[in-house]
C-alpha cells in the first residue's frame, strides 16, 4: 500500500507541474510590467492583444491566462472538407 501511495502522490506532483509549465503565460511570454499602481500581462500587438491586469506580477499571469483559455476555448473553429 505505501508503495501506490507514493505513486499516487508522484502523479500527482507530476500533473500539477505539468499543467503549471503549460500555462499560456509560461509558454506565450507575455510582456509584463506596471501601469499606474496595476500589474498588467500582455500579448500581441494592434487589436490583437490579450491582457490580464492584477495587484501582482502573478496575479496579472493568472488574468492573462483565464483570458487566453476563454478566448481560445470559445471561438469555435470551422473545419470543412479538404477532399
């Protein structure tokens, strides 16, 4: 029993770590810097920008993230016959 215990919890490190390494603010870059007394992530250029704003570096990376997933996640993608 200890044994699956302790590749249960390897798992799940490995999992929390990989979903953290995978974040659009990890792997995306953002330009992150201060505006006024707010932290703002930002990608893009023109009016194709996605920002998030936060009181913290992170806390704006976070924003940026939630942004990034809801806007990929929700535009549908239209796939039609290629033949």
């Amino acid at each position: 029993m200890p044994q699956e215990s302790f590749a249960a919890q390897l798992l799940a490190e490995f999992q929390k770590i990989s979903k953290e390494c995978t974040r659009p603010s990890r792997t995306l870059f953002p330009e992150v810097y201060v505006v006024g007394q707010d932290w703002v992530a930002s990608y893009g250029r023109g009016n194709d920008v996605v920002v998030g704003y936060g009181n913290t570096p992170e806390e704006a990376c976070v924003a940026f993230d939630k942004t990034w997933l809801e806007l990929t996640v929700a535009t549908p993608v239209k796939v039609e016959n290629v033949y």
